[in-house]
C-alpha cells in the first residue's frame, strides 16, 4: 500500500534496553502483564526474558521488513548521518542516546 514508505528498527544494547525499560514508571510490569508476540502474560521478570524477547521481536520485524526500505538503527551508534543517508534529507539527531548516562 504505500511502496516509497521507509522503516526504522531502533535498538542498542540490550542490557541497557532492560535498564530502561525498568526506568520507564511501571514498563516492565505492563509488558509483564501484557500478551504479547513471543512474549506471554506473566513472562518477563528475569531480564534474560526480556532480552531473549526483544532479540526475537528485532528478528521478526527485520524479517518481514527484508523486502523494504528499512534501517537498522542503533541508538548507540548511530546518528544524524545514518539517518540523513537513509531518508535522503538532512535530519538532526544533537545527540547520542541520551537516557543511557
């Protein structure tokens, strides 16, 4: 339905996603509590769920993605240029991810 469209799969380490995830007010509860892809209520205490989880979903969404115009795009690495060569236009990014400091 929409040919030209672009996707962005945003990740970093995945360590650091469960810290931020736990940040996040009551985040790792809710996704506790949800029923989600690959991810059933009730699963998601222990970090190595978490991380096991969002590694799979990163995999499945770039799987269905294979055939588009899609950016990895680290969050930890990656920046304004990455971006900017992928869409095609300038575009800021002042910064790193700002949460991990």
């Amino acid at each position: 339905a929409y040919p030209d469209a672009h996707f962005i799969l945003n990740s970093r380490n995945l360590q650091d996603w469960v810290k931020s995830v736990d940040k996040h007010n009551d985040m790792r509860e809710r996704l506790i509590q949800a029923d989600l892809p690959g991810l059933p209520k009730g699963i998601g205490e222990r970090d190595e769920d978490l991380i096991e989880w969002v590694s799979r979903h990163h995999e499945r969404v770039a799987a269905q993605l294979m055939h588009c115009r899609l950016l990895k795009f680290n969050i930890d690495v990656h920046g304004a240029a990455e971006l900017s060569a992928f869409l095609g236009r300038r575009m800021e990014w002042p910064h790193f991810n700002a949460t991990k400091h």
